[in-house]
C-alpha cells in the first residue's frame, strides 16, 4: 500500500484497495456513470482492439472511486496513448464525486488520482494516458514526484479535439448555425440528388478510407485496414455506432462515416471521400446526415476526434465545433524529461 500525503484525511482502515477490473459489466456500468465516461473506455470498443488491456479500479468499502485504462503490447508493457482510432482511453473518476461540492470534488479527486498513479507506478515501468477533455485537473500528473524528480515525471502534451453542441429542440436549428459556405455545400449536394443510408458495407467504407489518404500521398498499411474493420464490425455488432454512406444518383458511393456513441455522445471517427466525386460536397453531405441522425437519436453533443491538423480542424470548425483541450500524459520510470 502506498503512503499517502500528510494532506489527505484517510485513515489506514479507510485506505482504498486497487483491484483489476475482470468484471466487464462491473467496468462498463463504472464507465457510464463517470464523468470521464466515453465509447473508447467501453469493453466492447477495447476488445474489438484486438490487444492485451488491464482495466483497474480504486475501491473504497466496494465503492469504486477512480478507474483506469491502460493498453498493453506484445512484451506487456504500456502503449503510447492514443492507440490508432482511439480517443481517451484515461483516468475517470466516479460520478459520485461530482455531485460533491467543489471545494471537496477537487480536493478529493487529487488524492484519489494521486493514490492510483502511486499504485500503478509499482505494476508497470511506464504509464500512458489519453485524458478525456472532462478530466480537468492535472494536479496530480504535473505533481508527481514533485519532490523527487529522479524518480520520473509525467510529460504533460496539449491537443485538441472539437464538441459540437446538439442541444437545440431540432436539427435544422443547429444547421442554420453552421459556416454559411457549408449551408451551401449541402444544398447543392441535395439539389444533386444525393442520398443518405445507413449501411454494413465494411468493405466500402474500408476503401473509401484508403483512397482517402492515397489522394493525399500517404499508404494505409493492412494492419490499419484490419483495425479499422475490426471497430466497425464491433460497433455494428454492439450497438455502440454505424456506418452512413452518401450516394449519388445512379448509386455511386461517393462518401462515408463511422460514428460511435454513447449515452451522450456522437463521435465522428471516419470520414471517407471518393477522389473522383469531391466535387459533389458529398463530405459535407455525409456530415450534415450523421449529425442529423445523432439528434435524433438524443446525444447532446459530437465530439469530432481531433482538431490537430489544419486543414481537417477548419473542415470540422465550420461545424460549430468549439476547440476543446484534451491530454495526453506519459511517465517512464526514471526518466524527467
């Protein structure tokens, strides 16, 4: 058992216990009611990853107060977050503590992170996390062996991703909100007649995605594609996303989109062009229908994965996508720099 700071006002009876979570359901029913919760940290989306994963959980009197996620590779070691088509695979803390005020959210969410950090940090040489942009105090990361540097310190890097709020009474008032040029963009793909279907076609959205990143001069390897295939299958299979494609009139797949969700959430994970049908504002089109659908379907928001490159964080901008920070967080043992 790790020592606790002076500062914190636990007695050696009420100490939590971290255990590994082997209890799917346990964990998955954890991750719905965390702040932190997300589709990523699901046991579905992990599992159809296709690697080694621990998922551990700080308990007090079994109560669970704080989880984590860490991927494993082939030697057991941790993986460097993020893994591909992954977000936030992190710390979450219990819905529980935010229904405390903040003056003893804050201060108990540090001391339980900081026991969590001090435990993992006995099980592995190294520790990598995706934070989820609703994890919002890095006082535990930035202070760990504060005093003690020698030890290892974590490497704290800033990213972006974009959340776009659907919490208007209906879609077409979002719509009229978004960058007048992709109002327009998606009246002319309608005016074009293009049409919008959910769909299983694995294979499409497979090369659609390829060919994507082929016009850009960049090779998707078979393990990517393989990847790629196996979360969608997944989030077909479970229930946890779907795949739209955006046809032209003689039935030409023109463009795709993978998202996933959740309780409360939209993710855009893939969009996918045909090269030869850019000028058909298909893209837009295919956004435009899967926000659409994610209204329908009650989420209050589209989290767009990442706005850390130009051109695609002005594509999804234009959307209303409000940049939002997020963390990535990395301690090896021993190393500060």
């Amino acid at each position: 058992m790790v020592k606790v700071p002076n500062s914190v006002k636990l007695t050696p009876d009420a100490m939590p216990d971290l255990i590994r979570c082997n209890d799917k359901a346990g964990w998955d029913a954890f991750v719905s009611l965390s702040p932190q919760g997300n589709v990523f940290c699901r046991s579905a989306f992990l599992d159809a990853l296709g690697i080694d994963y621990d998922t551990w959980l700080l308990q007090e009197g079994g109560r669970a107060l704080v989880g984590a996620v860490l991927l494993k590779g082939g030697q057991g070691g941790v993986l460097a977050a993020p893994y591909p088509f992954s977000m936030y695979h992190g710390v979450l803390l219990s819905g529980d503590l935010y229904a405390a005020p903040p003056h003893r959210r804050y201060k108990e969410g540090l001391t339980l992170t900081s026991i969590l950090l001090a435990e993992l940090e006995q099980r592995y040489p190294s520790l990598s996390f995706c934070l989820h942009p609703g994890f919002d105090d890095l006082r535990a990361f930035s202070w760990f062996h504060y005093h003690r540097r020698e030890l290892g310190v974590f490497n704290i890097g800033l990213n972006y991703t974009g959340i776009i709020d659907l919490g208007m009474p209906d879609f077409e008032t979002y719509l009229a909100t978004i960058r007048s040029c992709k109002r327009r963009e998606y009246r002319l793909a309608l005016k074009n007649g293009l049409t919008a279907e959910t769909s299983d076609d694995l294979v499409a959205l497979e090369n659609l995605y390829r060919m994507t990143f082929e016009r850009q001069g960049a090779t998707k390897s078979s393990e990517e594609l393989r990847l790629l295939h196996a979360i969608a299958q997944a989030a077909l299979e479970n229930g946890f996303g779907e795949i739209l494609l955006a046809r032209l009139p003689g039935g030409e797949v023109a463009s795709a989109t993978l998202f996933l969700h959740d309780g409360h959430t939209g993710y855009y994970l893939i969009g996918a062009n045909h090269p030869n049908y850019r000028n058909t504002y298909s893209g837009v089109f295919a956004f435009v229908e899967s926000g659409r659908r994610c209204h329908a379907r009650g989420l209050k928001q589209i989290d767009v994965c990442g706005i850390n490159s130009p051109n695609r964080g002005d594509f999804k901008t234009s959307f209303n996508a409000v940049p939002t920070p997020y963390f990535l967080v990395n301690w090896e043992k021993g190393k500060v720099s």
